[in-house]
C-alpha cells in the first residue's frame, strides 16, 4: 500500500510539474500574441492617418486637407462592453473594432474615388492642353499670312515711291494698307499673348495635377509594397497561427530564411491535403510574422492553425 502511495505521490509531482511548465508556454504564447495585436493596433492608426476624409468640396482641392484620427483604442475592443461595463458577445456595431475597420475602409475607399477623379480631370486637361495647341498653330498661321501682306505691301511702297508725282495716290492707299495691317498684326499679337497666359495655365494645372498623383502613388506603394512572385525560394515557408474567418486572414509564423514579399500566393496544406492559398499582404521579418488573405477561388478547406504554407 505504502508502494502505491508513494507511485501515486511521484506521478501526482510530475504531473503538477507538467501543468506549471505548460502554463509558462501559454503564458508566453499569450504575451506574444497581445503583442502582435497592440503592435497591428498601433499601425492600423497609422495608415488611417494617411487616409484624408474632406468635409467639404473645398476640401478636395487643398493640399492639408482633414485626415483620420483613429485611436488605438478603437480596434482593439473586439466586444463591446454593456452597460453593465462588461464585454458581451457583440463583435460588430458601434463600440467595436468592426466598426472602426469599417469606416478606415470607407475612407479609403473614397479617397481612391477621388484619385480616379483627380486622374480622369488630368486627361481632360491634356485634352484641352491639345484643343491650346491646335489653336495656337492655327493663328500662327493667320499671322504668317500677314505679315506676308505687309511685306509685299512694303514692296509696292518702295516702287511708288520711284514716282512720286505719278503714284501719289497709290502710295496715299499703300499707306492705309499698311496701317490696317499693323492694327490686325497688334490685334493678333494681343490674340496669341491671351492663349500663352491660357497655355501657361493649362501647364501648370497639368503639373499640379502630376505632382498630386506622384503623391497618392508613392503613398500607396509605401502601404501596399511591391512584390515579384517570380523571386521566391521554393519550399517550406513557415506555418499558419491564426485565423480569422470573418475578415478572412490569417497570420503566419514564418522561417527566418523565409522570401516571402507581399502579393506572393502561397499554398496551405493540412499533412498531405491541399486546403487553398493565401495571398501575402504584410511581411514582418523582426516578429517572424506575416500576414495573409485568404484566397476564396481555391479554397478546398478552412485553414486552422498549424497547417504548412510553402512555394
């Protein structure tokens, strides 16, 4: 008896040793993961800050116009709180981060609206720039045509000039010619300043525009990456922590030999079952983390966590 109490008290010991070393991995695990939570906050914030939301039309023209504020608070309350002051099991609705993602994405998607028309005024510009320019050959040309009058006018002068007595009335009529032509030559040279101050207008409205564009692209560049599937490594990259079904996304603990790039597509299996494929859109090589959407067209099965992604 004595023999199995002792047993019993050993396996008890393990058993309890067991439990505490289990309870430090998840403690760790659990840290790691408030972690990378707190950090993609911090960053959601940021990008919000780049998204401007105008209030007005005379907004949309001025280049400091109202940005988001997005507080980090804001998404990280995945449930909302009641009035009891505890979380329920709402997730989406005023008080969440639903609905703080929700309205990140509707900026956003405004202000790529307002890039399209930002670009679709800049073609109309060109195309008036063009309009400019065609009218502008077409009075050069009127000009060339005077001034061709006046040089032959000139001509007939310096011959009546020869006879003076005989031409007088001639030249008393060349000189009226060539005063209506200096009138029409100033009236054209009044004509073409007009289309200069136009043209030079249309530039710069053009360059503005340019500039603007430059701006938006390099700012989406800076959010989005840029990527070559092309350069990958094949083979295993890493595996799959987290998944989230209602935003469809996962995050994935990679090698730290790992190529992965955003905009890389990836595949997920379970042991030796295709489950789908992921495409990347953050890679954060300091946390060996990246995360990744969930590509709907191949999905076979629902990713879960510890399932293989590799090229």
């Amino acid at each position: 008896m004595d023999k199995i109490l002792k047993i019993l008290v050993v396996l008890i010991l393990i058993m309890s040793i067991a439990a505490v070393v289990m309870e430090l991995k998840l403690y760790g695990q659990r840290e790691e993961l408030k972690g990378r939570t707190v950090k993609l906050a911090d960053y959601v914030g940021k990008i919000a800050a780049t998204i401007e939301v105008p209030q007005t039309n005379a907004d949309l023209v001025v280049a400091d116009a109202p940005h988001m504020k997005l507080k980090p608070e804001a998404v990280k309350q995945y449930y909302k709180i009641g009035d009891d002051g505890k979380p329920s099991k709402v997730t989406t609705g005023s008080g969440t981060m639903d609905e703080a993602l929700l309205e990140v994405l509707v900026n956003a998607g405004r202000q790529f609206d307002r890039l399209n028309d930002t670009r679709a005024g800049l073609t109309e510009n060109r195309n008036t720039l063009g309009t400019t320019s065609n009218l502008l050959v077409k009075t050069e040309g009127t000009l060339g045509e005077v001034s061709n009058s006046l040089v032959k006018a000139e001509g007939d002068l310096t011959v009546a000039k020869a006879d003076v007595e005989k031409k007088a009335t001639q030249i008393t009529d060349l000189t009226a010619e060539v005063e209506t032509s200096k009138v029409d030559i100033e009236k054209k040279a009044n004509e073409i300043a007009k289309l200069g101050e136009k043209l030079s207008e249309s530039e710069s409205k053009i360059e503005a525009g340019k500039r603007y564009i430059s701006k938006v692209e390099r700012e989406l560049k800076s959010c989005l990456g840029q990527s070559d599937t092309n350069s990958l490594p094949r083979g295993v990259q890493g595996q799959i922590s987290v998944v989230n079904t209602n935003w469809n996304f996962v995050v994935m603990e990679i090698l730290p030999d790992s190529g992965l790039v955003p905009l890389s597509d990836i595949t997920v299996q379970r042991a030796d079952q295709f489950v789908g494929k992921v495409r990347i859109s953050e890679v954060r090589r300091d946390l060996r983390i990246a995360l990744g959407e969930i590509l709907l067209d191949y999905q076979q099965k629902v990713p879960a966590r510890g399932d293989t992604v590799f090229y």
